[in-house]
C-alpha cells in the first residue's frame, strides 16, 4: 500500500516539483499573474511544503504534490507597503488526484501561516479555497500585473478591512540590486 506524507520542501526538491508543475499547467503559465507576482522569488521560509509517498517500510518515493507561498508586496493608496505571502501554485499529481493531496498540503500551510501570523493571497477557485478561509470582499479594488477575473482573486488575512481600498501588488525584491563594480585597473595609481 502506498501511503504519503506531507514534509517541508527541499532544494534537492525543485526539479521535481518543477516538472510536476509542468505536467499539470500549461506551458502559458509562465505568462499568467500569479506566475508575474512570483517572478524569481525563493519561496517563504517554512512556507513550501511538497507532498511525497512512502510505501509500508516508511521509505519516501516520488513527489505528489506541492504548494509554496512566495512574498509580494501590496501598495495601498496612502503609499502604504506590506509584505503579503501569494500562495500557490497548489500541485497534486493526476494519478492521484481525489486522494486529498491538495487538502493536505493547504491544511499544513494554513497552520503555518497561521503560526508565522502571516496574511495571504492567492489567485484561485473560491469554492474550494473558500473552505480555508480565502475570500474576495476585500481584493476588489486592487490592481495586479496582469489580468485576474475579480472573483478569483482572494485574500486570506486575521483582518481583511486593513486590505480593503484601491492598491496595487507588486513582487517582492528579496535582495536589493547592486551594480558591480569593475575592479581598479592596475595601472592607475592614487595621486
């Protein structure tokens, strides 16, 4: 019997989560506002989580599912700035769809954003994020950068009216750019 668990992401991860994600989204993806928002972005700390199986031994085989929250910056009207984690993609392999993977990984990432005190977003279906406490009263008046059917695009937060109003969300620059500077030539010396 294949069972599974649901453990935080590693780097050894990636490739495998990538292709899984590839396999379930269209190649268009890339192209697509939650893809935008994400940009280059490392996930959140203790915010990426990958669903994996293990057989009766306990041994861990391939990965199954995944989700991760990637940080996004929301620019309210006053000029005001707040980090807010955009969850998602949410993955489940399609052989195992049904099988409550996608449940899972979301009830293990809302505990955590529940203990980091974290707010998110995300940009999906409110019938089944619904149940997990994401809703669109307070997105209405925010602009993203790119298209997002208004209904689809959710918040989750311990208190939604501080989101409410016109802003606008923005990716997250984790590591400021700094131009590199060429090293002293050689040949010049100090006067």
């Amino acid at each position: 019997m294949i069972s599974m668990i649901i453990r935080p992401r590693e780097a050894a991860d990636l490739g495998e989560v990538e292709a899984l994600v590839a396999r379930c989204f269209p190649p268009e993806r890339q192209r697509r506002t939650a893809a935008l928002l994400r940009g280059a972005s490392d996930p959140l700390p203790g915010l990426a989580f990958v669903a994996a199986e293990t057989d009766v031994t306990g041994r861990i085989g391939r990965i199954v599912g995944a989700v991760a929250c990637h940080p996004v910056v929301w620019e309210g009207a006053g000029g005001s700035r707040r980090t807010l984690a955009l969850l998602g993609p949410l993955v489940s392999h399609p052989e195992r769809r049904g099988e409550g993977i996608g449940l899972a990984l979301m009830a293990r990432t809302i505990a955590a954003l529940d203990r980091l005190r974290a707010d998110s977003m995300l940009i999906g279906d409110a019938p089944y994020y619904g149940r997990f406490g994401y809703g669109a009263e307070a997105t209405a008046g925010w602009r993203l950068p790119g298209p997002v059917e208004p209904e689809r695009l959710l918040l989750r937060a311990r208190d939604p009216e501080a989101w409410a109003g016109p802003a606008r969300v923005v990716p997250a620059r984790l590591r400021p750019v700094r131009p590199r500077m060429a090293p002293p030539d050689p040949g010049l010396r100090a006067a």
